[in-house]
C-alpha cells in the first residue's frame, strides 16, 4: 500500500505516556493536519515520522517499506521547525542550498535549484541577502525553500507560523497550501490553531489525551465530530446537557424539549451531551415557546464588525448565536428573544 501508513505506534518517556496507539494511513499528494492542545503528543508524533524520536512500540511505514529504524538523515524528509532553524551567517540561496552541500550536490546543480525554488518562493532578487535581514513571512519562505531544496517523499512543518502575526499568518497559511497543491508532496502540518488547520488541510488528524480522537476532512469534523472533545476543541460550539426521550427528543434542564436526529445508540433515560453551532441558531423577537423555538433573555451581545456573537439563557441553558449585522435584531442586555434551533442543526454525542 502507498503512501504513510502508522500501525499502533507509542512512544514513553518512562512511565509517562506521550503517544498511544496511533494508527494512521495518509495517503500521497495530501495536506495532513495534526491538530490538538498543547500536550497531547502531536510534536511527538511528527517528530517520530522525522526519526527525530525512536519508537517504542509499532510500526511506520512508507511505500511499502518499514521506516521505523531508518536514521532520520536516510529517510529524505524535509522539516521545518517551529524556530525555523535558518543559519544567521549564512544567506538566503547559502541556506537553500545547505542540504544539497550536504548530499554531494555539484555547485552548479546547486545553483540551479537555489534559482528554482527562489523564483517558487518569489524572493529571486533576495540570493544573497543574510537572512537576518528577512522579515518573518520571508524568513519563512526560505525555510520551506531548504525544506524541499532536495526533492523530499514528506514535507514535515512543526507549528511553523506560530511566531507571527495574525494577517502575516493568514496569508502564510494560503501560500503554504497553494505551494503544496503546485508541489503535490504529502505534507503534514502540526498546529494546535484549529482555524489554520480548517483552512489548510484535506485530512485533519485530531488528537487529545496522547491518542486519535478523530480523522477526516475539515468539514467532516467540523460538523460530525466524533465525541465532545472533538465538539468543544474545533471551532466554537453550544454544548449542553440534556436527557434522552426517545422518539427523536431530548430534554433540557429547564423543561423544554427538543426535536433532534435519531440516535440508535442512545436509550431513554440516558444523559447526553448536545452540540449546536452558533451560526445555525435563529434569533427572532418573542414568541411562545414551541417545538424546537425557545423563549430566552439576552445576557451578552458582542459586535465585532462583521459578525454580532449574542448569548441567551433559555431552558436553563446558555446559548450563544453568531449572525451578521443586517441579520441582527438590534438587541440589548435583558431583552426577551426566541431562539430556533433546527433540528438537523442538533448534534448528539454521548456524556
């Protein structure tokens, strides 16, 4: 089989536990994420791939082949660290050109894919330019230059956006994904920031408590997460307690009922956890409660611009709604509101 594949790999430091059972087939050509909080294994987990880190049970495999042992230099892999690691006495077309000193490369074969991957990167006037003279988003540029400067079969990125600022990020997150896409090579991209991983990745690997909680597309694990860690970690979310009915209902604390999808696995009785988007909520002036309508009081409004976040309690939970300014109903604090909630908008996960 082509491709990564991980079969129930672990690493210990100790008795402590830093990655469990992880089993993973990624395959060629994709932007991988491994998305997570901070703790959760996913440096470690990259670092394994990299060589960086032995293993201390399982096996990886690439094309086919076992890797688990390769020296991390043999594996032909390209990195970039969260520090970036560039060589300050060094300039820009000295440090793309490093890894290809290292493999015997002929200067001139060199220089021809310095020329390359710098015409790639856009910064062809920038050659020999020391590369503390770089800003960040540059600086950048250069390292994934270096990266790939040797043809790597795995582009490995470790957080590498994590020291700039939030609109130099934003567009470092598409020229990354748009240079990947030209390149087609199987990336994989650690980021504990759940927006970049939305925004950049075909597969997102989430992990939490040093183990998969779930793999798929964003939008997969955006709207069908797996269990409420997933639910809570990606995007924002209303979670909320609620009492299994039967009949495709579920009760809320304050007495109200509400019409959701039906779930075999769930029994009468049971306590559940219930996920709702902000965006799917509907806010109308006061009406009587009714199906999945509930009569609430604003608590919280925030405009930030091209969105209003509103919170109501209603049924003795709290919600919060995210519109945009010409749908808003120019409400306030205490003002009385009915919130919809559709039920196909309803998601149920187990407590």
């Amino acid at each position: 089989m082509t491709g990564l594949i991980l079969e129930n790999v672990e690493k210990y430091y100790g008795a402590a536990c830093a990655v469990k059972d992880v089993n993973l087939h990624l395959p060629e050509g994709k932007l991988v994420c491994f998305l997570g909080p901070s703790g959760c294994g996913k440096t470690t987990l990259l670092r394994m791939i990299a060589g960086l880190e032995t293993l201390s049970g399982g096996e990886i495999r690439l094309d086919g082949a076992d890797i688990g042992n390769t020296p991390a230099h043999l594996r032909n892999f390209g990195m970039v660290f969260q520090s970036l690691a560039l060589f300050p006495h060094m300039t820009v077309g000295e440090n793309i050109a490093y890894p290809l000193k290292l493999r015997g490369v002929s200067k001139a074969d060199q220089q021809a894919r310095v020329k390359e991957l710098l015409q790639l990167i856009q910064l062809q006037e920038m050659v020999d330019r020391p590369v503390s003279k770089l800003s960040g988003g540059q600086r950048q540029r250069v390292a994934i230059a270096r990266a790939i400067a040797s043809h790597p079969k795995l582009l490995l990125l470790d957080e590498p956006l994590s020291a700039l600022d939030a609109k130099l990020r934003e567009s470092m997150q598409v020229e990354i994904r748009q240079l990947q896409q030209r390149l087609n090579i199987t990336t994989i991209l650690v980021t504990h920031d759940q927006r970049e991983a939305m925004t950049m990745a075909d597969i997102v690997v989430v992990l939490g408590e040093h183990r998969i909680q779930q793999v798929g597309t964003p939008i997969e694990i955006y709207r069908h997460p797996a269990n409420a860690f997933v639910a809570d970690f990606i995007g924002s979310g209303n979670i909320f307690p609620a009492i299994a009915l039967g009949d495709g209902k579920v009760g809320l604390p304050g007495g109200d009922a509400l019409h959701v999808p039906i779930c075999s696995s769930i029994v009468v009785g049971e306590k559940v956890k219930m996920l709702v988007r902000p965006e799917d909520l509907q806010l109308s002036h006061p009406q009587a409660s009714a199906g999945n309508r509930l009569l609430g009081k604003v608590t919280f409004v925030r405009d930030i611009g091209a969105t209003i976040e509103t919170t109501v309690e209603c049924s003795g939970v709290s919600l919060t709604a995210l519109s945009t300014p010409c749908q808003g109903i120019g409400l306030s604090i205490g003002n009385p509101v009915s919130v919809t909630i559709p039920s196909e908008a309803c998601r149920v996960l187990s407590a």
